[in-house]
C-alpha cells in the first residue's frame, strides 16, 4: 500500500513553514533588535550546522544555561536540526546542582549567557564532565555569533516522532532532579494545543514571561512560531520592564506564575492596556482578589494545570460563553479550577482506592493523566518511570476532585513538592540542607499558603541538646548548599508531632505558625 501521509512530525518543522509564508514579517523583538522569520530560519540551521562542526552527534546532549534571550530561542530549534537532544537549565540552580545535571545529562556543549559566565564556570568546576562552554548574548557572548557566522546551514531530518527532542530536570521526591524526556510528537501536538487554547494567530504578540527553561516554555517556542505571531523577549520579567514591553509592542499574550502577575498588579501602570491581554498561568491558583485586579488591567486570565513531566499545562480551565453572565466572585470561582484535559490530551482521571472518584466535587483522590503530552521516562531512571506508572497513567502525586460539570480542582500537592512562584522545591532535598547543620537535630519542611508566591517553604526545626543557631544563620546555611530561592523563608524551633511510629506528621505542620 503506498502512504503519502507517514512524515514524522516535530516542532521545528513550525520554524520552515513561518519561514515560508511569514518570512518577511517580524519574528523576534529583543532589546530594540528584529529579526524577521526568514533570519531566525537562517540563525537557526546555521546554529545547527556550528553544532556539528564542534562534534555534536545525533542523540548528543546540549544544555542551555540562559534567561529568555534569542539563544535560547534559536536553540529550540537549533539543537534538534543538529539531530541532538536539548536540555535547557534553570538559571536560579546552583553550581552543584547545574554540575549534577550536566554530568547526568552527558552534555557534550553547554550554551551559556554572558552574564551567568561565573556561575556556569563555577558548576563546571565541580562537574565530572567537561563540556564544551560556548558563551553567547552580550559583549562576551561573540564566540556563538563567531560560530554562526562560519557555519553552514545544517537541518537534519528526524527519522523517528517518538525519539527524544529534549531533557527538562524536575526535582524528585527523593530531592535528586530527574531528567524528563519529550518526544518530537509530544511537543508537535502540545505546541498545538497552546497555539489553540491561547488563541494565537498571526498577529499576535507573546511576551516571554515565563522561562524557557521551564517545560521548554510550556511549548510555546513552538506554538508561537507555529503561529506566525511575535516572540517579545525581555530577560527579566519585573513589572517596568512588562508594563514597557506592553506598551511598546502592544503584546497580546504572556503566560506566568501568580506570583508574577501578583507583582504586575501591585505595580500597575497608570493607564491600563486598551485592548485584552491573554494571561495564562498555573502552579497555584489565582485567588479571586489578585483576578478582580488583573480584570481591571485588562487581562484576560486562564489557569491551567500540568507538571513537567505533562510538557507543561495538560488542563486548562477551558471557559464556556454562558459563564459570561455570572457576577465578578462566581467567575473568579470558575476561572481557580484547573479545568479539564487540553484538546490533545486524555482525559484526566482522578484515582482512589483502585477506582474512579465520583464527579461530585468532594472526592479526593490522586490526579493520573497519559496520552501523548506525557513524557516518554525519566532519563536514565527506569526504577522512577516505573514507580510513577499506574497502569500506564501517569501519578502525578497530586491531590484533587472532579466536580460533576467533568472540571478538576486541585486540592492539595504531593507532600514532597512545595510549589513557590511557580519553582517546584522538594521538601527532602530543603530538609537534607538543613539536617546538616552541626546545631539541628531533625527537620521538617512544608509549603504554607502565601497570597504573593502560592507556596512559600517553611521549615520546623529541633535542635540538639545543648546547640544553638538563629533562624538567620540557618537560612543563610541552606542558601550556601542549595538554590538560594529553595531555602526556607521561616524557620520554627519546636519538636516536631510524630506518630507512633516516629513518623513526622507533616499535615499538622502546614497550619502551623
């Protein structure tokens, strides 16, 4: 039988197509410079072909260490026409941490950001391998613009939808990051769905707010490019710089965590934007004030839900037209939910007791997914792949309820995995940092509830007989050995309530003050 239909399909094939019917129209804004689709196509195969001519391979590794610059960008699309599989670094790790990644990854070029050349050499210095360090953007970064300028177009053809496009390393339960692997089809598939619950055309104009280095920005690198829209890049997304870009560019998307927005509504500008921005955000819900305030900026917000492990949202509060009509707080309640599985995904089951929940909104149980936006495994990992598999769904270690509409409300998280401003911190890996400590006796580490970060992490602390630290000197000892953003941001001296066992009872912390 003769199949005209069988080509592979991967996200980078997005970059040739806008190149084609959008290539003389902007694809790129960043720090007053453009480029335009038809540049970025070129950047992009030239990226490649520098690749090869450092001896990258098919199936090679190449991190990115960099903020939301046209680097990073390119390298969505640059390291995979290389044949090569991308892994893009959080630039908030520390040294150590980037070093274990590195190593675990078998980076074979680590891409790094001018300005983060000292942290980049200092996790190098600790790492077992030694990748080659290429710097770019800024001054300092001449020698990838070198490359590029020498290398030939390069744009190998992917021969199999389910090899692995790209790494992303997510903390564990066990503290360790796990290397989650994306497939060419998964990304294809999720960059559609963005592109069409976001509603992105062509004229659109995407601010990146939220890092690249998450979820390979929730496959919007993709889905805007799939567009034909604009990439509005701004390394830093602190409320001037926003509110400017907004101004100057007239966005009309941005995606981020509430802590973000909350920042952008205590800073508003002094008259709102004329025309609807659409806002998408997840990691913990808005609350109904912090939306209020939003809507009288003209945002328009959507929540969603997904973890790394899903590429970033695998729900989406999808909003049916006749809630249109229901006063500001029942809207608010509505848009909190983490809505339903997107148009790519399966259906999300929430499980218990080797069953279904019933849709009655007060049954909790863990939130499962599978289906094509769900990663392929943990990157050397089987013995973790297998331990999250339930029958071939995924556990997400989360807690929450389907209401009898079909929409998920999350309830509560994994009770390892605190989420603050949008970061997932693993309450092991905070607790290992503290238990080191020569005064500490034992620790326990929860997220509390906090209006500006969802999450923020509070660590419980009893000290050894006869040992004395202050809560400051504490901090400032998690901080040395581990992401400063990950250390505790209270700290309370007391014993610790345990079951029988000698089990800490965390839940009774979480309430705590």
């Amino acid at each position: 039988m003769i199949g005209f239909g069988r080509v592979p399909v991967t996200p980078t094939a997005f970059l040739q197509r806008a190149a084609t019917v959008h290539g003389d129209r902007t694809a790129v804004m960043e720090a007053g410079k453009s480029l335009t689709y038809a540049d970025m196509f070129d950047r992009c195969r030239r990226f490649a072909g520098a690749l090869v001519g450092l001896g990258v391979k098919p199936g090679d590794r190449v991190s990115v260490l960099a903020p939301n610059s046209g680097a990073m960008l390119e390298a969505h699309f640059g390291v995979p026409w290389a044949g090569a599989i991308l892994n893009t670094i959080n630039t908030r790790l520390s040294p150590q941490e980037i070093a274990y990644i590195v190593d675990h990854a078998g980076s074979k070029v680590l891409l790094v950001d001018a300005e983060l050349a000292t942290l980049a050499k200092e996790a190098l210095a600790c790492a077992a391998g030694r990748p080659q360090l290429i710097l770019c953007g800024g001054p300092a970064g001449e020698s990838f613009e070198d490359l590029l300028e020498n290398a030939p177009p390069v744009q190998l053809p992917v021969e199999d939808e389910y090899s692995v496009l790209s790494i992303n390393y997510t903390s564990g339960t066990t503290g360790r990051p796990k290397g989650v692997k994306y497939s060419h089809r998964g990304a294809f598939l999720q960059a559609l769905a963005m592109m069409n619950h976001v509603r992105l055309d062509a004229s659109s104009r995407y601010l990146w707010t939220v890092p690249m280095f998450h979820c390979n920005g929730w496959c919007f690198p993709w889905a805007v490019t799939a567009a034909g829209g604009q990439h509005i890049l701004v390394r830093r997304p602190d409320p001037a710089t926003v509110w400017n870009a907004i101004a100057e560019h007239g966005v009309t998307h941005l995606s981020g965590a509430p802590t973000v927005l909350m920042r952008l509504a205590a800073e508003p500008p002094s008259v709102a934007p004329a025309l609807p921005i659409s806002v998408t955000t997840g990691g913990a819900p808005p609350s109904p004030t912090l939306l209020a305030r939003l809507g009288a900026l003209n945002f328009d917000v959507m929540q969603v839900y997904g973890l790394t492990e899903t590429y970033g949202p695998a729900a989406i509060c999808d909003w049916r037209p006749e809630w249109n009509s229901l006063d500001a707080e029942a809207k608010a309640v509505l848009k909190a939910r983490q809505g339903v599985g997107n148009v790519v995904s399966e259906p999300i089951r929430v499980w218990a007791d080797g069953r279904e929940v019933p849709h009655d909104g007060k049954t909790v149980g863990e939130i499962q997914l599978r289906g094509n936006n769900v990663m392929l495994g943990y990157y050397k990992d089987d013995e973790a792949t297998l331990a999250a598999t339930c029958d071939g769904w995924f556990r997400s270690g989360d807690l929450g309820v389907i209401h009898p509409d079909g929409y998920l409300e999350l309830r509560d998280r994994s009770k390892d995995v605190i989420i603050s401003g949008g970061e997932n911190i693993t309450s092991v890996e905070v607790e290992q940092a503290i238990d080191a400590h020569p005064a500490v006796l034992e620790s326990a580490v929860v997220g509390q509830p906090d209006d500006e970060w969802g999450e923020i992490v509070t660590a419980f602390v009893t000290l050894a007989p006869g040992q004395s630290v202050t809560e400051a000197e504490l901090i400032e000892h998690v901080r040395a050995r581990i992401a400063r953003f990950k250390a505790p941001r209270r700290v309370y001296f007391r014993e610790l309530p345990k079951t029988a066992t000698g089990k800490i009872q965390k839940f009774r912390l979480r309430n705590l003050d």
